[in-house]
C-alpha cells in the first residue's frame, strides 16, 4: 500500500458516515523522455520566469490571478484557495445509484482503491461493498481533490472498492458529430460471418502483461544505434504494410478468407463458424435512412 494516501476522508449514506482512505490505483509506465538541446553548443535549454518589462523575478514574488478584463487581474494567495469550503473537500455522499452500464465508458476518467480508515470502520465498510455487490449498483457523489471537484462512482472490487473519477457532460464530445457521416446500412451477411468467426478465433482472457509499449523499445533500440553510430543519422526505409483505402468488396472477403487460414497461437477458445444470416427480404419502397442515435 502506498505511504500516504491520496486523500482521506468518510463515505457519507444517509446518517452513517464510513473513515476511508483512497489510493492511485494506476501509476505511469517506461516512457523516454526527451530534452530540447541547443545542437552548436549541446546545451540544454533552460527556461526562466520572465514578467514583461521586467525580466526574470523570483518565485516567491508569484502568486495565482484570474483575469476579470483584458490586462486586469484578481490576486489570490494560495492559502486563500485552501481555505474555500467545500463539504466534499473531507466528505463523499452518495447521493444516487444506477446500474454500471449507464455509465458510458467516455465519462470515466481515473480510478482510486478505497480502504477502510481504521478498524473501527471495517464493519460499516464491508456492508456497504456488499450493498453494492449485492444491488449490482454504482454509487454516485462529488468529492473534491487537489483543487477541483469530482464526479465520482463507487463500486465493489475484491475485498476493497474502487472510486472512479468521471468528467462533466461538458467535458464530452458528442458522438454524432463524429459518426454522422458513416452510413446506418446493414453489412453482407457472408462478410459478417466471416468477420465473426475470425473474433471467435482470437477469443481469449484478458492478459495485461501479455502487452507492452513496442514504441518504447523501438526508441530504446534507436538511442542505443545512435550511440554507437557516433552522432550518424539513423533512418529506418521500411515499408510499413499499410493496406490501401480501397472499399472493394471482393478485396474484402478475400482478406477475411485468408485471414481465417493463417495458422493462430492457441487461445484456450474453440473456433466456431458462425452460419451466415439470411439476407433481409427486400422492402416494396427504399426504406427512408433511420436517425442517428444521440449518445454521449
């Protein structure tokens, strides 16, 4: 477990209140980092805090401002930040329940492991986590957290529960502003079929360790070649086998076809074709183009 907690505080339902301490759940993974070098000299660029007119100033001298007019500032102090109150800064009350597939996966943001505070708070604890189990419900609250309030859903996990943080309705791309164009037709049931017993044959258990960031080897690798090439400039030719934008339908099937002979690691899940669906009888009239559904 971590050593401090990313935030402390007490589940509020109704009038019984529950201690807990909630924990980052995720954690960064290998990343290469790259710096801005100046190349004649080799030296790191250094960025200074500059104020116009005046040139670099010290840190101590900077504080927060909001801009109410062009040019026309608000100062505040950050112990003056600190000290707005906010019930959810220490409380999170759940104020509704709903069934986790009303949740669209857009709204979920960062998930936090929740633990019971002290002992005194295993019981009402573990009731609650059951309550949710048991209901197969969601909770819902806002709680505040390192300067901004969340949106937040409590559900059971193990022998803990996880908090997920969500974003606002605003904060949500609608979908149909993206999908519009794309046409609402039914696809050729023998493509179907074959498309549906190719997933069926790479069917497996989610294994998270079975991937891993390729790029960042790839970049590993480059820093090692440029290493020892001195400085020389490595440029890979490789054609990367990306397949052509051509929407022919006989092109189609038969990449699906040989997709399906290419010999498969084993996933532990028996192929099954599936039977092509009989073709939708035609319609006296052309039928008019359905609406786009709204989603969020």
């Amino acid at each position: 477990m971590a050593a401090r907690a990313y935030w402390q505080g007490q589940i509020r339902l109704a009038l019984v209140s529950i201690p807990v301490e909630i924990y980052s759940a995720t954690k960064s993974g290998a990343q290469i980092s790259f710096h801005q070098i100046h190349e004649p000299s080799g030296k790191r660029i250094k960025y200074e805090k500059t104020a116009p007119g005046i040139g670099p100033v010290d840190v101590d001298e900077i504080v927060k401002g909001f801009e109410v007019e062009k040019g026309e500032y608000v100062l505040l102090e950050q112990d003056e930040i600190d000290a707005v109150k906010l019930e959810s800064k220490k409380t999170l009350e759940l104020t509704q329940f709903v069934d986790a597939d009303e949740i669209d996966v857009l709204y979920y943001e960062k998930p936090y492991f929740v633990v019971p505070a002290d002992d005194l708070a295993e019981e009402a604890f573990i009731v609650l986590r059951e309550a949710l189990r048991r209901s197969r419900k969601v909770g819902l609250g806002q709680l505040a957290m390192r300067g901004r309030e969340y949106v937040v859903s409590l559900k059971p996990c193990g022998r803990g529960m996880v908090l997920e943080t969500l974003r606002y309705a605003d904060e949500v791309n609608k979908a149909q502003g993206y999908f519009r164009d794309i046409p609402d037709s039914e696809p050729d049931p023998e493509l179907l079929g074959l498309a549906e017993t190719l997933i069926d044959k790479k069917v497996a258990k989610f294994n998270p360790a079975g991937f891993h960031d390729r790029y960042v080897d790839a970049l590993k690798d480059l820093i090692e070649r440029k290493k020892k090439a001195k400085g020389k400039k490595i440029i890979e030719d490789k054609e990367d086998g990306a397949p052509s934008r051509g929407s022919n339908v006989v092109d189609l099937m038969a990449a699906l076809k040989k997709s399906l002979e290419k010999p498969e690691a084993k996933t532990g899940a028996a192929v099954k074709t599936r039977p092509a669906k009989a073709p939708a009888k035609k319609a006296a009239e052309p039928a008019k183009k359905a609406p786009a559904k709204k989603r969020a």
